[in-house]
C-alpha cells in the first residue's frame, strides 16, 4: 500500500526543495517539511527562512541547512539558486499570506516550481496575475489546501463524481475553532497577531484562515461551481480587526444549496472541520478530526461507516493510504499527499511531461477560486448581507 | 427519583382527557396518549378522534373510551364534555394543524384546558386569537414543543442562565431529516401528505413542520429573543407545493448570531435535530438522538460529557428524570414531561393556584412565537432572502 | 407502528395487575410501574408495597390503591386476591432477590400470573421449584431480565437465527457499572445495602444483580446454550460482603467461546451493558445506554449502523417499536415490551390460549438458567478458577 | 511544538540506519522507513531488504540505497557497515520474527544500535540472550512496540504513575481484528502465511502478533507487573496452524485484576486495540483507531474527553505532539515518536551518555517481558487453562 519507495521515483533522485517563511516559532513550516519528508520526495536544500536574517541563518542551521544557502530574503534566494546546477526545483512558500504573491511571483519567473501555502494571495488581483504567469511559465503550482489530500475526502469526490449521491442538492460545511475566544493577539500569541492583522493576512480573517478551506472541501468534493453566496461576516472579539465569525448562504451552479459556517469564537471546537453533502439518491458526512472514516447513506439503505483502509474503500483513498484500515491516519498523511501529488507533477515536468487526472493537488486556479471567495464574502456582508457572484 | 405517584397528585386523581384527532392511522395521536399515561397523571375518558365519524368511533372503541363520549366532531364534543359533571378537564388537540385553532378557541372557551400539537396555528392572526383567548379564560394551554422536555435540555438551559456559557455569540440549530427525498405525498404516505399540503400545515411545509421546533429549543436553551431574520426556503422535490428545505440566518436581540438549517431532503438523517450554542466562557452541544448527553466545555478547560443521570446532573434535568444515568429515556419520556409539567399546572388551577417557575412547559405564547418565526421566514424568502423582523 | 390501543386487547379490558415491593424509596417497582402504562394493558389495583406495614398503607395510598386492597404481607394479598371476584389476574414481584420465591410461590398456588424481578431466586433449588410450579399450575410467568426487550436487541437474535453472523465463533459481553466504588452501603445506600448483602441478595453480588444480565442477553441474542465457565469473582471494596467485580471465561455448546465482565468498580461506567457478537460471515455490536443503533458488519463489506427504526430494522425490532427512527426509545420502553409481551400472554391465557412464537418474554425456565450460572460462577470461583458446568 | 529541527540534533547530522528486511512486498518495513523519516533524525543508507539476493539489490535501488550497501545478508551487511567508517549507526530489523533474534545478535556485536520489531524473538531463551548482549554491549535496543509512542498513551501512563486513578484495580485490554476470519493465509497473502507459520512466528499466533501489543500497553500504561495469567488459545479456522483468538485472565502484581483478548477472527474490527484502566479514583479509556482522545473520569465527576493538543493535555502528551488539537496525528507518527525517542538515546551514546527519564521507548527488557508474556499464555492454554506463573 506505501507508496513511498517506488522505483521510477527514486531513481531519479528527491526533489531539491527550497522554503520561504517556517523559521523559528513559525507552525506551518514544520508541518510542510514534515509533509515532504513522509513519502521521501525532496530534499530541504535552501531557506529563506525569516525576515529577520539572524534568525534566518540560525533556523536554517537548525534544519541542516548549509550555510550558502541560508538567504536574507527571498528575493536573493530565487535569484541565486537559480544560478546553481544543484539549485531548488522547488520552493515551499509558508510566510503570512501578504509575502504569497510576491514569492511565488519571484520563483516562478526564476523557472522554479512552487508549493504555496494559503489562502493564495491576499487580493483577487494578485492571485489573477499568479494564475496567468503560471500560465506563462509552465510551472507547476499547488497549494496546500491540504484537506484534500486526506483519503476518504478523495473519495467523497469519486463518489460524488460517480453518482452515488444522484444529483447534488445540497451542502453543508463548517469549520469551527475556539482558539480565538479572547484576544490572543493581545497576549502575545504570534500566530494569532498576524493572523487578525489585515495587513499580513489581507481582508478576510476568519474567512481567509479557515472559511476558504471549508469552502475549497465543499468545491473539490462536489466537483460544483458556486454562483452566489450571501456572508454575514462578525468581528465578536472588541478590538480584532478582522471577522472572528463567518456564516454564509451558498448557490451553486446547477441548483444546489448550502451553507457555510466557520468561527474561531465556537467553544469546544479545536479544528472542527466537517463537510456534509446530500444528493438525490445519497448523502455524506466527513469530519476532519476523525478522518479515516466516511459516514455513507445510500437513500432507503442503512448507513454505511467507510473507512480508509476497509471494504468500502475505493481505489482513489487507497492510492493515497500508507497503512492497513484500522492504524489512522492524520493530518500530517493528508498533508504529505498534496506534496507528493505535486512532486508526481514536477518529476513529469523535468521531462517536459505531464501528469494524468489521477494526480491531484491544489492548483493555482483553485488558489484564484478561494480568493474570489473571500473578496466576494467581504463584499457581501458589507453590503448588508447581499446576494453576491464570486 | 421517579416522579410518578406522588402523594399530593394521586390525593386529587387522574386529570380526565380528551383528545381531538389521533384516531387510526395518525402518528401523532398516540405519541401523545402514551406521554400523557407515563406517569400516570391523566385518563382519556373522551375523543373526537377523525373527521370521519365511523373511523372517529372505531378508534374510540379501540382506545378503550365510552360509546357516549366519542364524538364525531370537537364542537360536539366541548359542548358535551362541558355539560357533564364528570367531563375533561383537559383536551389534547394532535389533528393536522389547519384544525388546531378552531379547536382550540371550542375548548377554551368551553373552560377546559387545552394541550396542542405544533406549530400552534396556521396563521399568526389565528395564534395572536388564542394567546388571548388563553389570557381572557385563565386556562392553562400547553404547546407540545417535546424537545424542551428533555432533561439535558433542561440542564442546557439552567446552564445557560447561570451564566456558565458567558454572553452569548453563536447558536446553531439543525433539524435535518430525509423521509421527503422522493415525493412520498404521492405514494401514498399520509404524513406526507398532509404535511406537504398548504390547506393543511399552513404557508409553511419544513419551516412549520420542523424548523420550528429547532427555533422553539434555540429560544428555550438560550434564554434570548429573536431579532431578524434572512431565510432562504427550497423546494426541491418536484411537484411539492411548500418547502421542503430552511437555511436561514438569525440575528437575535443583544448581539448573538447563528443559523438554522431545517431539510426533509438530507440523506442520511432520520429526526437529527441539533443545537450548539456558544458563549464568551463555554460552549454546550446536544442531539437529539442521543439525548442523554450534553457536551460541555468551559474555554480553557477539557471538553465534559454530561449525562442524564451522572456526576454533572444538576437539579433541573434530575426533577424530569425517571431511571439512573447510563439507562437512557428517550422521546416518550421527554413527551411525557410536557404532560406532567402540564398536569402540575391544570392540577393547581384547579384550586385557583398557578405553579412556581420549576414547572415548565411552552406555553401559547410560545406557540405565538413559533408562528411568527414562521411567517417571517417565509416573507424573508419571497422578498428574496432580505432581513425580516420577527 | 405504536402496538398501544390494537382492538382485540382493548376490547377486553386492562389486566388487574398486583405489586410486591416497591413502596416508597424502592427504584424498580416505580420502573415497573411506568412500564407496565406504556402501552395502557395493565391497571395497579392491589399491592404489598412494603414489609412495614405503614409504610406498605401509605405507598398504596400515594399510587391510588384503594385502601382495602393495600395489604401488609403478600401473604395476605395473594389470599385475598383469589377470593375477590375483581382480584388481580397478574403481580408484579419487585422485591430484594430473597423474597421473589416465596412471593412467586403464594400467587401462583393463588392461580395469579407473575411477573418476577431477576434473578428469579437466591438458589438454583428454588427456582426449580418454582419452574415446577410454573408447570403445574400453567400459569404465565415472567421474569424482567428487561434488555431482551429493546427492539435492536430483538433484531440482533433474529439476525443470528436467519445466519446472517452464519456460525458464531465468540461472544464478547460486558456490563460495567462504578456506583459501587466505595462503600456506599456503609454510607446509608438502600439500594447498595441490599445488593450486597448474602441474605438479601444471594450467593452472588455483582454476578446476580448485573452478570446476569449480561448473560442472559448474550444467551437470547446468540440463541446458544452455555456448556461451561470458568469465573474470578473479586471483592475490591474493603469490607463488602459479595463480590463486586466478575469476569468469566465461557464456552458454549457447539464451539462458540467467549468472555464476560461485569464490575460495579469500573469508574467512568453507568449502566455499560454491551454486547458483542462474532461468527464465520458476520458480527453485531449493541449497547444499551445507545440502544437505537445496532452495528453490523458482514465478513468483506463496509459496517452498517442499522438503526431501530431506520431502513435496516428488521420485522422483529419494528413490532415493539413506538416512534419513528431518530426519535430515540429508551429503556422504559424496553421494559414495557416485556410487560406488554406478558400481557398477550395473559390475555391468551384468560381463553386458555396460548401466544405464538413471535411473543416473546424471558420465562421462568430463563430465569432457571440465569441461577445456574451464578451459582456455578461461584463455585468456579470458590474452586480456585476452574471450568465449572452450568 | 514540533520536535524536528531542534539545534543539538541537526548539529550532530542524521543517524546513519540500516535495515533489515522490508523489501519489496512487505507491509512493516514501509512503516518503519516512514517512521524514522519525520523527524528528520535518520538517513537510510544500507540495507539487507531480503533474504533473495535479486529482490534485495532491486529493493535497495528503489529505496535509494547505493548499490555496494545492498547486502544478501544480515550477517555480510553487519561485517561491512562495521568495518566502515562511514558505516551504519543503527539497523532496524524488519523480518518475520524468526529472524530478530540472529539479526539483533550480529549487529550488537558488530557495535551497531538495534532498532527491532515486536516480538523480541521467537522464545524466551533468544530474548534473554538478547538482554544479556545489550547489557554486555552497551548499545540501545528499542522494540517498536509503536503503541507506546502514541502521545494519549504517554498522558494515560503519566496520569496513573501520578495517582490520578488512585490504586489500579482493574485493566481490560483488547485487540479485536478480522482479516483472519477466513484462510488467507491459504489464498496467497504473504502477511497471513508467515504470521500463521509455527517455524517463522514462533509458539504464538494471535498472542504474539497482537496480545503482545495489548499487553504491552496494558503494563506501559499501569506502570504494573504482571503476576500471573490464565489463557484460553483457541484456533477457529480449521486448517491454521497457531492461536487466532486469545482469551486471557490477568493478575497483576499488587493486587490488580483484569482480561485481555485478542482475536483475528472477529468480523467487524480492523485493529481495535483498546486500553481500560480503572483505579480507586479514576478511570481511562483509550482506542487507538481515535488514537488522539483520552477518555478520563475521576469518580464523582464528570466523563471528560482529554484531546492531544487540548487544554487537558499533559507535556508527557506535548512534547511526543507535532501539530495542534483538532488535528489528528495517527498510527505513523506514534511510530515515529518510537524512532525519535532511540535516536535521542543513540545521539546521547555518541557521546558515551544516557537519556533522561523523560526519553521512553519499549527496551529489551520490555521485549522479553512480552515473550514470557507470550511463552506463559501458550504454557497456561495448553496445560488446560491454569494459572501460570509469567
């Protein structure tokens, strides 16, 4: 079942991987070199780990990285490694979101292919110039909108795709935390400084932290296109500066429903991600925190619990398993399969090929779709609640 | 712990019962005769049980009632009942809702109390009618919103207005279910029929049928009254001719926030009424088909799972108790202590008295509240999902 | 679906039903009681509710006995019972365990049906006795092992009989309780003082009050006979009389092996009861305090969580059903499908008939059987840990 | 939170590992590589991945391997990584369990730290000898007993060695599966066939495979020492070789109780392996298919679920964590924490030091306690099911 290890990929040697932002009391960071250490497909070579360059050069030590390849900034990072033969093939960019674009946009236009965290950019007009000099560059560029890399979302999607749920008639997700309750960013919590500071995490807090995952879930599972959606965005924490609170009303092309809910004020909620689709002839239930398992109701039938490695599981949640049913698998799994979906993509890219439309990750028009989401989310709750296209 | 048999209401005897509607073939009728004979507070000693006058006496005969006291039709019978010196004291009124007002107004005005099924009416006009008809007779009228009387839900809501929970931010309520996926109103399905059927339920077919009810407990658990609302009511089962699926925002009086989600159309779900609310100090959840639990967490502190009978009870579930933790009750007994609740105050006016703020049951005024929400969310949707006061 | 008010049993009247035990401060005979309304086939006319003959006038008195027929012994009453023309047809013995074969004796020599608390008796020798009387006398007899009367449990036996599980190779039954952690009897606990006193109680403490239970639900469900055990009784608690921890190694007739706990010391545990069961095609799990769900999974597909009143309940769950799936039954219901199953008994009986094999109620022979395994759980015990036959 | 990347370990360079076992085809080998990658602290370097020669070169190639580390056998890759200088520091040792003991052996004293899989050996005598060569030798000797590594685990045994149940009464372990319910080993499955294989697995089938897992964390967790068992080994699939349902009596030391089972045979479970602890005080619950909730109740109050990165977790829980609550980390990375924590005894050894108290992973000595374990229940099963001395 591993998928680490297979022949054609090792013989062409791990990925060169650089990474922007994941120094020193950073999160996310470890968790993208965790996530490409899992199946063995790159290699941390080069970091432009902080912006302060002290801490650059310190954390870059702590990761093993050389010392010639400890960069000040990004910038210098494309440049050089560019330069080298032995230069990155690859940059994971992991900074606040407002440093996306502007990286990504760098190592692109250096010929490196990009792994970015998200939401994509903090403007939809960023994240269109990404999309078209992707376009032009021929890059490969996934974001991490890691959830769906867990193996029963993948297949949540097949099934969808396949019909088991009939036609698509309504969704339902949610993605409550609490860990905002008080105001952590006045108590010297970083992540929460800059995650409810517009200027480092652009117009969206809540939505942008959280909602734009829950939001990408619904999309990638339901393979459906949203026309219209209708936000109520709340700041309920006196002093933050960004939403807390997003509850959204959802038209999809095609006639579906559904709603969107996502606080960082729900008490008891630690990353309580859940997705729930119904159709004409089935429904479906995913909940992150417990996510080897899929909740299955065929209309008329009893419910069926799927789990990732059992009876019920299809061939797109076994490609992406590593260990037999029953032995979870967690965030990290879900998480390293983004990265090697995208590292499928770059070892066809070095030879001018492509992959086929089993390899799947986040790409750079998703990334677009999700920032389109949060402008048109802001836009509509400060219109006064308003039916609003994305 | 079991309130059955108490000295002072077995003193004055069982309460004399009739009931309007629930002859064969309903479902409600029945639920109804059994709460009211749990714990052995009433008699059902009268009946006009169907429209149709041969049915009504057959279920009579079956229910074990007196030829002479099954009538074919309610004004008949308050007429009747209130002539006799043995009359009821009480009527249960379980017909589909169309009939619920005019029942009503015949029982109150004949001086017996009156115990009705939900929504109260089919019209706010018609609620407004009864609320002060009840305020004009002094009768004690009771609307069967069962949910309120489960225990964790009594608790739920001490909490609550103990402050345990803080200010409240967030209430999400969901009652989804999935018996109306395919047109059952065409095959033949009593319930669905009448139930889908405007002349019977009113403007409202989910709205009325069940989101009412994950209104009525989010107002009863939360203690706040609504402000406004923007609803978006769905019929998505071709040919019905009301809604069979509710998503509506909720702004309520001093500043909280929330949703609720009501469908007939969801996959999976079977009566899966839920509730969460949220405060700036804890967060409380409970569903309803596992109703002896109540997940409780206190910001900062371990997630709780409160039971029925457990260490966390506190004295407002134990009063409506019946059997140890760990033996669950279930939606008869939860049916039953609206009766019993009920009975205590039919038992005091009796004497003239009225009964402390420990006896709880919803009241007309309640049921007025329903019928507004009601109404309110069906203008929100034709206005085309706008804010509506309720 | 409700079975409440069916013709053929209204048309006859509800049974005159006596009671031993239960007066005020008693816990099961106000269970008894409720369940014995649930579905309106008995009427409480008569009863020795307590041995202080006070205490025994003012308990009749509190549940509307008629004062000449709240009696001082069950002596007495049985006596006065066969003389009266309106006597009771049946009793309801809820006494401690050491009273229940004298009681049951005295009203079936008075020609009365029983309905018996388990375990039947103190002693494998009584409750032959009685079985014999039973014979003779022809008369109903039930015993309130009341966990055979959940309808997923109903369903679980008959899904074993059809082959679904197809041969049974194990059964896995456990009922874990903690209410006797400490030494409540010494801390004025009516409940704990008599379970665990001998003279009260019997040879066995926890076996009988509990493991008896478990194991007469895995003997029902699995429809096997017990051919051996091999048990270790502890007494945890410093100073208890009988044993308050029971874990048991079993071997069925036919090859099926197994294991059952029960413990009143098992901290975090209400009223555990589960089951399990596992054979060459199939296996199910139920536990009571969920008792709506039934998890099924056949050998190579997905597992099902058949609810009670959901598309995979079976005939022999939904015939003592009340109320739709997703509105939750509980364990009052469960006891009163005992009642009311005793009841069709009762009423066959009243034309010299008989009931067919779908009434099903555990009967004196059940609770012959539920002797032998205690006393052979002791004696296994007492032997230092040997195989021990039943 | 995350571990990977600390300074003093990135400074000192990757642990040069080996492997034995874990070519192509194998299931655990994989797990093991995975393992000792997230954290970074291993680089995999040679490797006698099979005992046929052309499957072990090509095994190699695929992991990376260069070709002169390509070993045919243990024993000629223990002589040459230990004659060079840039020779393998430790060696994981992969193969069926036959295999451990002249594997572990060879590179002991070749001077090589040993990583090996559960169980220790395939007798009692081989784990001594074991025991007594790490001594002599000096080196670390970690056994994956992985569920140990689980960071709920780490909590559950601190939370006991802390009082928080009080004096332990009581352990009930299980490890339910079913993929052996049929005869897979006879339909091809490589994993069936050694595991149901006297000659490769040893006296134990099931026992060892799995009731060596339970059992081991029964002890991890109570910090107790097994005094006697009694053990019921059955076989039900005719034509198997060894034990696949175990049935086990436990008596620990001090005065504790408790049972263990273990079966391959039980339809419906995948790798249930759960862990019950009951002491005077408190009780815990552990699953290891939700392997990131601890349930704890201390007598008296409120059940409490306890979440991996939740305000009830303990630095025991913390510092084996690497991403926050809510986000489930699962069977791969309690396996890492296994490899972590040896690299963190291996990287102190470099230095001729120790690691702390707070640095755990199952020894040597914990291996042949599981062997007696293992040689004790096959000793007791075929003796008849008599208390037997481990």
């Amino acid at each position: 079942m591993a998928i680490e290890g297979s022949k054609e990929e090792a013989a062409s040697g791990r990925i060169r991987l650089g990474m922007v932002g994941g120094g020193q009391g950073a999160f996310i960071g470890a968790v993208h070199r965790i996530a490409a250490r899992i199946d063995d497909q790159y290699e941390l070579v080069a970091g432009a780990l902080s912006s302060e360059p002290a801490r650059a050069k310190a954390s870059a030590k702590d990761l093993g990285i050389a010392d010639d390849r400890a960069y000040g900034s990004f910038e210098e990072m494309a440049k050089a490694e560019a330069a080298r033969p032995d230069g990155i093939e690859a940059v994971a960019i992991v900074t606040p979101n407002h440093m996306h674009a502007p990286a990504a946009k760098a190592f692109l236009e250096a010929g490196i292919h990009v792994i970015c965290d998200k939401p994509l950019t903090t403007t939809v007009a960023e994240a269109e110039e990404l999309v078209a000099l992707v376009k032009k560059t021929g890059k490969v560029f996934a974001v991490t909108h890691n959830y769906t890399g867990y193996p029963m979302i993948r297949q949540a999607r097949a099934m969808v795709a396949a019909g088991e749920l009939g036609t698509i008639r309504l969704i339902q997700a949610e993605y409550p935390q609490d860990w905002l309750t008080e105001r952590a960013e006045a108590s010297g919590s970083k992540q929460a400084e800059w995650r409810t500071d517009p200027k480092r995490s652009g117009a969206g807090g809540c939505i942008g932290d959280i909602g734009t995952h829950a939001y990408n879930l619904a999309c990638f599972v339901s393979g459906l296109e949203l026309d219209e959606l209708l936000a109520q965005l709340t700041t309920f924490v006196e002093g933050r500066l960004l939403d807390d609170d997003v509850e959204i009303l959802l038209r999809w092309k095609g006639g579906a429903k559904g709603m969107l809910w996502a606080s960082q004020v729900a008490v008891g909620h630690e990353n309580g991600l859940k997705l729930r689709v119904y159709g004409t002839k089935g429904g479906l239930e995913w909940t992150q925190a417990d996510p080897n398992y899929l909740w299955f109701t065929k209309f008329g039938e009893p419910k069926q619990l799927l789990t990732r490695g059992g009876a019920g599981a299809w061939p797109e949640a076994a490609r992406v398993t590593r260990v037999p049913g029953g032995h979870p698998e967690g965030y990290l799994e879900g998480f390293a399969n983004i990265y090697t979906e995208a590292a499928r993509a770059i070892r066809a890219a070095r030879d001018g090929g492509t992959v086929g439309a089993d390899v799947i990750y986040p790409s750079v028009e998703d990334g677009l779709v999700g920032m389109k989401f949060i402008e048109a989310a802001v836009k509509s709750s400060n219109a006064g609640n308003v039916w609003t296209k994305v």
